[in-house]
C-alpha cells in the first residue's frame, strides 16, 4: 500500500506568522500593505490604463470552478413579461423594472479566499481553533479583508510567456527561483511586499476541452518547499494572485498531499490568495510596452462569516 503522508508531517517545521500581528489578528501578510504601500504602487501608474481581472460569471463558454462546486445560477425575478400577469406588483406611475439574483458558491468566481478558509490539525489562521468555523467563519473570514482593501504594488510574471508557451499543462510546477527568473526575464526584481500576479494561461484549456478538462484534475502551479514558503516570508509577500482555480500545484508532487501552499502560505504566513483571474488582457499589455508592475487594487464583498468572496480586481498602469 502506498506511504500516506499528512500535511501536519510535510508542514512541521514551516515557518509560522500567528501571533506577529497580534492574538486578535484577521488580516494576516496583509498588515504588510500600509498607506507607504500604497503610494508605493501608485508610482507605477504611467498610462492610466485600467485593467479588469474578474472573469464573467455566468460565462456563455462556461466558468471554471474546482472540482465539486458548480458554477453561480442567476435567476429572473422581474423582467418585462412579470407585467403581462394580472397581479404585477403596481406601482404609482406605471413603474416596470427588472430584478434577478444569484445562487453561488462565493469561491465559485474570481475570489478572494478567507484566511479561514482551510486548515489542518484543528487549527486556522493565527492559530484560532478549526471549530469558530462551524456555521461560519467567527475568526479571518472574508469580512476583515473586505473591510480593509487590498492595495499596493503589483507585479506581473507571467510563466506561460516565460516558458515559451500558449499556456502551462496539467501538474506542471514552478518554484520561488523561476519566479526570480521570470521577473528578471521582464527587467524587474520582486521587491518586498509586492502583490504576486502569476500567468500560467492554464484556463483556456477549459474553454478548449469543456469537460475533458476534469479528467485527471491536476492543476499547474507552484509547488512547495521550505526554501520556497521562506521565500514569502522573507519577502513579506501579502497576496498571491493567479489565473488557476486554486493557485498551486493541486497535489504536491513527491507526497500527493492536495494544496499544500494553501495551508503554508494561507494557514501559517497569513499570505491572501486570489484565484480565477483572467490575467490575458493585462499580459498582452505587459508584454507590448514592458512594463511588468502597477497599482493593484482589490476589495472583495463584505460577506458576514463567510469563506470567500467574489472580487474584480484591478490593475492601473
Ligand atoms: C479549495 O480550497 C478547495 O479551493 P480554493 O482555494 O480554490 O477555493
């Protein structure tokens, strides 16, 4: 029978912030953006240009989402044919208006996840106990980062590029020293406190395969390490943002262990991670004027308890 490993074994020794920002803390690497951060990013706005890394909900071509939830379901309320029936709601001045809304899983989008949102040995974010999840979040859910923004410089590295290539294939990996490589390969250096935006352009296999697409789910991605979740640490990295569903490699390739850098980087450093941006129209940008670094700004929804929640990011170059 094969050697079963645990992520408590594989993550034993990986480095911690809990307590760095106090016990009450919500926030995690996020503390690392403050208004100098901002104005740091500011300065990397040259064109004005504004770029919106959402992908559509309710896509014609469909959205992709991880493996067992489903994409939003947007219902019609009201709409004009409401008013073909007797008993429309009438209003003074013969007022028509349409109405919808959506049932949606709130990591089923382009979405920032919780602090809260995983865990391992009983234990989330800033070592609160796994159970103030039950019901929903009572510690780091979606609400503190909604609350607070996200806003700082933005760095492009887009590894589909760098690799030579259309997009990266199922289980490919990537590490700290390629995205090293890559930045060099822009003409740029990952300062500290940056806001990491990944390329991998994995996505469009979706929209080429529909369904073939989950068959041996395996998304490409970094992968971790000691050295690689030092590396965040070091470089006070507070948000990972990548055009993946869920931002690493899904299954650690020498143990099997499923989303490993969730729980170092998310668990244990209090690293944001943003996931489902379309990064493609920001890319060809960077890559027609070289400039590879902007203001980034992001606030998800401001959703009591909960796990996630939709966001459209932007960057500003
Ligand atoms: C899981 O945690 C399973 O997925 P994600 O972070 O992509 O929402």
């Amino acid at each position: 029978m094969a050697e079963q490993h645990s992520m408590e074994d594989l993550l034993r020794d990986a480095p911690s912030n809990w307590g760095k920002w106090g016990d009450e803390d919500e926030l995690g690497s996020l503390n690392y953006l403050t208004p100098a951060e901002v104005l740091r990013g500011v300065q990397h706005i040259r064109s004005g240009n504004v770029f919106t890394l959402q992908r559509l909900i309710g896509d014609p071509k469909g959205d992709p989402v991880w493996p067992g939830r489903s994409p939003a379901q947007r219902t019609m309320i009201f709409d004009e044919s409401t008013w073909d029936s007797d008993d429309a709601p009438a209003f003074p001045g013969g007022l028509h208006y349409a109405d919808d809304k959506i049932e949606a899983f709130l990591q089923g989008s382009t979405q920032y996840d919780a602090l809260g949102h995983v865990w391992y040995a009983g234990k989330i974010w800033n070592g609160y106990d796994a159970r103030t999840t039950i019901g929903g979040l009572d510690k780091a859910s979606v609400a503190p980062i909604a609350e607070r923004g996200v806003v700082g410089r933005g760095v492009l590295l887009d590894l589909a590029r760098f690799r030579g290539r259309e997009n990266l294939d199922k289980g490919e990996t990537f590490d700290h020293n390629d995205l090293e490589a890559c930045a060099k390969s822009q003409g740029i250096e990952i300062e500290k406190h940056d806001v990491l935006l990944i390329r991998t352009n994995f996505l469009k296999l979706f929209f080429d395969q529909g369904e073939q697409f989950y068959e041996g789910f395996n998304e490409p991605g970094l992968t971790y390490s000691p050295e690689l979740v030092r590396w965040f640490q070091d470089r006070e990295i507070p948000n990972l943002v990548t055009d993946t569903i869920a931002n690493e490699v899904t299954y650690e390739p020498e143990t099997g262990i499923a989303l490993p850098l969730h729980c170092a980087l998310m668990r244990n450093l209090g690293v944001a991670l943003t996931e489902i941006c379309d990064l493609e129209k920001l890319a060809a940008s960077c890559a027609e004027d070289g400039q590879y670094t902007f203001l980034y700004a992001a606030a998800p929804l401001k959703v009591h308890r909960a796990t996630g929640s939709p966001v459209n990011p932007l960057a500003i170059k």
